[in-house]
C-alpha cells in the first residue's frame, strides 16, 4: 500500500468555484480508495488567487512530506490545483526526479513527472496557466480602464466617502474633517500641529490609528478629493459628480499639491514649532544674535495675595550679550501692527512675488475690477436695469473670470501665502494665520532688531526697529 496526500485548493477560477473544493477532496478521497492509496494527511490551501504569490503553506507541507519520503502519492482535484504556475512546478519537479513520485488526478490525465516528456507537458501546461494568469490581469485592467473611461469611481473612495450602490457618497463629518485640515495647512499650520489636534479632539482617523503629519499629507493629496479622476497616477478628467461628488474644489487640491511640494516647507525633522512670534526670528541691536523667547520675572513683582509664585512673563532674551530683554506682548503687538499696515498697502504684493511682481499687480488690479463690476451688476439689478436672468450669466462669467485670475495670483505668490493678505482684507486673513505663516511672512518681508533699553523703563516703539527688505 502507498501512503498519499490530497492536497486542495480554494481557487477563484470558475471551475474552482464550481467544483467547491470540498467536493473536490471527497472525490480525491473515492479515487485514493480505489487505487489503494492510505491518505496520510489532507491539505487545504485557502488561496483564492494562484497569481499573487502569497505563501501557500499547505503546498509547502506537500513538498515536506514528499522529501521526508512519508508519501509517494499527491492526490488531487487537477494538476492546476498543485502546480499552476512555473514557480510551483518546479520545485515540484525536482521531487519527482529522484523519487518515484506519483500524481492521482481526478479530472485530469494523469501527467508523470518521472518521464522527461511528463514533465515537458507539465512546463507547457504551466506555461499555458502563466500566460492565462497574464491575460487575466490584463482583461480586469481593460475593465478598470473602461471603467475610469466611464467617469466611473474605480478603486475604494476611501476617507470622507462610503460607496452606496456604486456612488460615492460624501460622509459629512469626514467631509468637514478634510475640509478643514485643508484650509489650515493652507494658512501654513504645520501637517503634525492639524494631526496633533485631530488626535487631541479625539476625531477618529481612517485607519483608527493616530492621526499622523505623513498620513494627513497623503489624505489632502487625493486628487479624488477634488473630483478629479486618476488613471494609473495621471489625472485624466472629472468623475461625474452623482457618481463621485467634489469635497475640495480643484484650486484648494492644487494649492495642496504646490504646498507640498513646495521644498521650502520641508523643515528640518525635529523642528518644534516655536510658541513666540519673533522668538528665533528677532534679532538682538547690539551684537546682532537672534533673541530666544523666554519665561522672565521681571519687576516690579505684584504677587497676587496669598500666592507665593511669582508673576511671571514671556520676554524676548539675548543669550549672548545678555544686555538686550523685552518684554514679548508689546513687541508683539507692535510688530504685528507694523506687518498688517504693510500688508494692506497693495505694493507688499511685489514683496511676496517669486515670479512675476508686475504680473501679481496685474491679477490683483483685473480682481479688483471684476468685483467692481460684480458690485455693478447686483445694482443694475437692484434698480431693475438688468433682468435677474442677465445677472446670473453677468455674475456667472465674471465668477469664472475672478477665479481663473485667483489662480494667476496664486501661481505668483509663494504657495502658503493665501491670495488675499495683501490687500484690504489683511487684518482679516492675518488674524486668521497660523503663527508659523505668520513668521514665515514677517521674515519675508522685514528683519526686526530690538534695541536695548534701561531695565524698568516703559515699552518705547523705537527700541524696536523693522527694516523692510527690499521689495523684488
Ligand atoms: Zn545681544
């Protein structure tokens, strides 16, 4: 009597599923009875696809037992079922060569790996499956391609969707948590210091791990967010938007994609983001060094009654010369509304400007006319010169012309400047700003030196002196 194994696969042929593999094992078992083979063991491989190469451990255990010589006999279903593919067959193979190996096959002709021409058939068999797998992945890529060429959303919506019938619906909460992260990490928020208070609030992540700066990045880079439809990395149309509707508009998701790949912003790993608005930035008027932002006590000391602690305030410090300390909320104050009177003036454009200075000048004026014209249209409305009808393609037009200049403005400016904080809407939008925007635009545009002044004396505004650089 031989000992044999049966060895079965779960496989996502047609055939396969068909057949079911316990079936396929009952019948490996009634045609080992009637060739009097004792099964010594039955494997089962759940395996749905032969094509990705995962570890099949239960093929493993086959070749195990083979090479221990505890079986000389592999039942089973059909020889697709043990060794599809070349990288199967080999190893396969090579057993069959130095043992007199037997293969029992229910539904294929027995195929004997011990002649020269067995094997030879087995390789081409094996070819034959390799080339079938190959094209097998080509059709399903032909329908993905037809697919996309549909407008059709191919691969999960992932983060801010749930797929419901074949659409993609926008999960509201989600929605709003992109949403948000974009328009800070827009104002120059760090992606950590967003990841941090997304974890901070205890809103939940896609993955359920902690929200992190890398992930946040990847999430906010999907051109999908924006409706944009990709085919194999390249942005190749729109999805239509009952199938796949927008979150970010696509000037939001290419602000994103310009932010990030904006070699500036990458910061040197460990960077902490400072708390103080010059600190690091300041620089001391007697020997030059940048001042530290630092927790001081300074006089005159009011204890509050029954405290013992000390009142204590943020000061900007020379840590070199040790002449120069100030303390940090009239510096700041000053500095912030030096920076906000520059910026409304409409020239600080060309300050900011990595193109074309005169071409940002342009945009803004062109924007400026057009919300002229806009401000126009809604009177004429108003006083019954123009039908509502007429307003809406004016208005409509003229949106499309002040976004498309936006655009023009927002190609010229540096990416974390939002297009806006020049102009009379600075005080607004600076408010608005992350404090590490709001240093990388104080450092664009001046250098502040603080002078020293005698201890006790009250904040004077010339100890602080802000020379503007000089505009490019
Ligand atoms: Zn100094």
């Amino acid at each position: 009597m031989r000992n044999g194994v049966i060895y079965g696969r779960i496989s996502d042929d047609p055939t396969g599923k068909a057949a079911g593999v316990e079936r396929q094992v009952d019948e490996c078992r009634t045609l080992a009875e009637a060739a009097s083979v004792h099964i010594v063991e039955t494997l089962i491989d759940n395996d749905l696809s032969a094509t990705t190469g995962k570890r099949r451990p239960s093929f493993e255990r086959v070749l195990e037992l083979v090479r221990a010589g505890q079986v000389d006999t592999v039942v089973i279903w059909h020889t697709d079922r043990l060794y599809r593919l070349p990288r199967d067959l080999e190893p396969i193979i090579e057993l069959a060569d130095d043992r007199r190996l037997r293969f029992l096959t229910v539904t294929s002709s027995e195929i004997d790996l011990n002649t020269a021409s067995g094997r030879m058939v087995a390789r081409i068999l094996a070819a034959a499956s390799a080339q079938e797998v190959e094209h097998k992945a080509e059709r399903q890529k032909s329908a993905s391609d037809q697919r996309a060429a549909r407008g059709l959303p191919t691969t999960r919506p992932g983060y801010g969707y749930e797929r419901v019938d074949g659409r993609d619906v926008v999960v509201e909460a989600e929605a709003h948590v992109i949403r948000d992260a974009a328009r800070r990490v827009l104002a120059s928020e760090s992606l950590r210091a967003v990841a941090a208070d997304l974890n901070a609030r205890g809103v939940p992540s896609p993955g359920g791990a902690p929200w992190q700066g890398v992930t946040l990045r990847q999430m906010l880079r999907r051109p999908s967010l924006a409706g944009l439809r990709t085919h194999r990395g390249v942005t190749v149309g729109a999805f239509d938007p009952t199938l796949h509707p927008a979150i970010l508009d696509v000037d939001t998701h290419e602000r994103l994609l310009a932010l990030f790949d904006d070699p500036a912003r990458r910061r040197p790993s460990g960077g902490r983001t400072p708390k103080h608005l010059l600190s690091g930035l300041a620089e001391c008027g007697l020997c030059a060094e940048v001042l530290g932002g630092r927790m001081h006590r300074l006089p005159p000391w009011q204890p509050k009654p029954g405290s013992k602690s000390k009142p204590v305030k943020a000061a900007y410090a020379c840590n070199k010369c040790h002449k120069v300390r100030r303390l940090q909320a009239p510096v700041d104050e000053l500095v912030d509304r030096v920076i906000v009177a520059r910026l409304e003036r409409p020239d600080a454009a060309a300050m900011f400007t990595t193109g074309d200075p005169a071409a940002a000048r342009e945009a803004r004026d062109a924007i400026d006319a057009t919300d002229a014209r806009l401000a126009l249209a809604a009177d004429q409305f108003a006083d019954g010169t123009l039908t509502g009808d007429q307003l809406r393609r004016i208005t409509e037009k003229l949106r499309a012309r002040r976004s498309e200049l936006e655009q023009q403005l927002t190609a010229v400016l540096p990416p974390q400047m939002p297009h806006d904080l020049v102009g009379p809407r600075a005080r607004a939008v600076w408010d608005g700003l992350h404090i590490d925007a709001k240093r990388a635009v104080i450092r664009a545009l001046a250098r502040v030196i603080i002078m020293p002044a005698g201890i006790g004396r009250s904040f004077n505004p010339d100890d602080v002196r802000i020379d503007w650089h000089a505009p490019a």
